[in-house]
C-alpha cells in the first residue's frame, strides 16, 4: 500500500524539490503552505508526472491554531500519515535591537512551535504503527550563534537539538528523525531574509547548492535513518569546524560573515 508523506511549506524550495523525491519514489502526498493557488499547480504537476494522490492545505504556520487545524484536515480525510517533513521556515536579517518583533514572533512559532506541534500529533500515530517517519529541515545555521540572524541560527539549533532527542527516544521503535541541515541553499530565502548584500551571500568561496541536490542528500539520508545530513563537503567541514573551534572566535567569523 502507498505511504503518504506530509510536506510543510511545499510551494517552493526545498520543500517542493522534496515533494518530487517523495513522489518519484509513488509516495501519496500532503502539501502545505499558505499559497493554495502554487500548491494546487505543484499537485496537479505530480499527479500527472509520477501518478500519485496529492492533496493540498492551506495553512499559515505562524497561526497558533494552524497545526491543529491540518491534523484534524487529515484525520477527516482518514490520511494516515506515513512521514513528516518539517520543512517551514524562514529567516529574517539584521541587528537584534533593530528587527521588527513581531516577525520574530512569527519565526519562532513557524521554524519551532508549529514543527513541535505537527510532530507531537502525527508522533502519536506512527508510534502505534511502529513504522514512520520525521524529517526537520534544521541548517548549519544550527552549529553556531548567529549576529545579525540571532533569532533564525536559534531557532535552528533548536530544532537541531529537538531532533537528535527525538531520534534517541525513538531508537528502535520503528520510527525515525532525521535532521536535515543544509548550507546556503539557492532558494527565495534569502530576498525575504533580507540577507542577499552579505558576505555569506555574496562570498565565491560558499557556492549555493541547488535545492534540489539538498532535497535529494536529505531524502536519501531519511530513509536510511540517519539522525543528521549536511548535504555537501563544504558545508559538512564547516559545521565540524566550529565544533572545535573557541566559541569567541565562531561568534565574531558569523558576524563578519553576516555584515554587509
């Protein structure tokens, strides 16, 4: 029988190059984000490329009731969800003093809350299953603080450190969580970010990866179980590296890094 695998921000990146992984692969899907109009173009796209079920949800995220409100979609639809992929997410650049609070406030609720939320209820039933699957879309962001992206690097050591727990407490349970943590990614995330103008952006010697070369090195590494995937030698060095590395000297490189 078919799995279904529920993708949140769907619509474009990494998101949507992991929607194709899953249903090349004849895994059923569920899309969401908040573009309806772009998710049911992508569905309709799968539908008739790979022959799989694809049903689409709109949802905000950053709303408190949104996670509640796509389980109880799915359980209506008597979906069982085979894998979650985490995947919503966005940054927002600048000095912690001069950043606009509510955006933040929105950050944390979509990159963390609502990833914890659609984790705890959709846990439940793979958990009685003993089969399953999560795949949280962290960075390497996570690997170190982040001046000027302060609240984004946070919130993805958050969901790093979320993770790696997770998969501890499900070792052999017959469900699994994977994090997966990209480099710079050549997506929409950095225009809204705000970022494009530095270093890290800008620098030769940090070439983007294609999101779909990410999505392929993290769907390959979900379904081999494995805990962490930094897809890329670059990226996976330099998350190494600042593990080893005196904090004091990590925190004033990401700053350079960050500065425009």
């Amino acid at each position: 029988m078919p799995k279904t695998a529920l993708i949140t921000g769907a619509s474009s990146g990494i998101g949507y190059e992991l929607a194709k992984c899953f249903a090349r692969d004849g895994t059923n899907l569920v899309l969401v984000a908040r573009d309806e109009a772009r998710l049911r173009s992508i569905a309709a796209e799968l539908q008739r490329s790979c022959g799989v079920s694809v049903r689409v949800i709109r949802a905000d995220l950053a709303r408190a009731a949104a996670p509640a409100d796509v389980f109880r979609e799915t359980q209506q639809a008597a979906l069982a969800i085979d894998y979650l992929v985490n995947n919503a997410g966005f940054g927002a650049g600048g000095s912690f003093f001069e950043t606009d609070l509510e955006t933040e406030l929105a950050m944390m609720h979509v990159n963390m809350v609502s990833l914890v939320h659609l984790a705890k209820l959709y846990l439940r039933e793979m958990r009685k299953r003993n089969s399953g699957g999560i795949l949280n879309v962290a960075s390497t962001a996570a690997f170190q603080p982040g001046p000027l992206m302060a609240i984004y690097y946070a919130s993805k050591a958050f969901v790093l450190s979320f993770t790696e727990a997770l998969a501890e407490e499900l070792r052999g349970t017959g469900v699994t969580a994977t994090a997966l943590c990209p480099g710079p990614t050549a997506t929409d995330f950095q225009r809204r970010a705000k970022i494009e103008s530095t270093r890290l952006v800008k620098s030769k010697l940090m070439a983007m990866m294609p999101a779909s070369e990410v999505a392929q090195a993290g769907y390959r590494g979900f379904l081999q179980g494995k805990v962490i995937v930094i897809p890329g030698v670059w990226n996976k060095i330099g998350a190494q590296s600042v593990r080893l590395s005196p904090r004091a000297l990590v925190r004033r490189i990401t700053h350079k890094l960050q500065e425009g």
